[in-house]
C-alpha cells in the first residue's frame, strides 16, 4: 500500500482515516527488510493521528474564536 499524502488524507472521513491508521500500526509490526518501510509508515501513522486530532479539537478552536471576538476591546488609558 503506497503511503498518501497529507492533502488525500484530509479528504477521507473520520472513520476511513482511523481504519487507515490501523492497518499501517499493523503493517508497522510485519515490516520486512526494507530500511525505509518502518519509517514512512512512521510518518504515515504521524499524519493520520494529527488530521484526527486537529478534527476532534475543531469545534474548541472554534468556539475560543467566537468568545474572543465577543469580548469588546478595552481602551487603554495613558
């Protein structure tokens, strides 16, 4: 399986992404005698996990956006 690349990541849903992530975990356990192999499946794993991450933690950033733009400016007294 070629590893993909951040942007087809970010196109796939939630739940293809984690069943990704499991298989490249496993892979990672069988890798054979190719040097390179554990390594990309290393970044691979890596990409998914902060895709899922950054997914999971949206709606707080978003929600922290909306509370400081609600908030008026305070006017700075010399």
């Amino acid at each position: 399986m070629a590893i993909a690349k951040i942007n087809d990541l970010r196109a796939l849903a939630p739940d293809e992404l984690s069943k990704r992530l499991e298989t490249y975990e496993r892979e990672m356990l069988e890798a054979g005698d190719n040097p390179k192999k554990p390594r990309n499946l290393r970044k691979a794993i890596a990409r998914i996990k902060t895709i899922l991450n950054e997914e999971k933690n949206a709606p707080k950033k978003a929600e922290a956006h909306k509370k400081q733009e609600a908030k008026p400016e305070k006017k700075k007294v010399k």
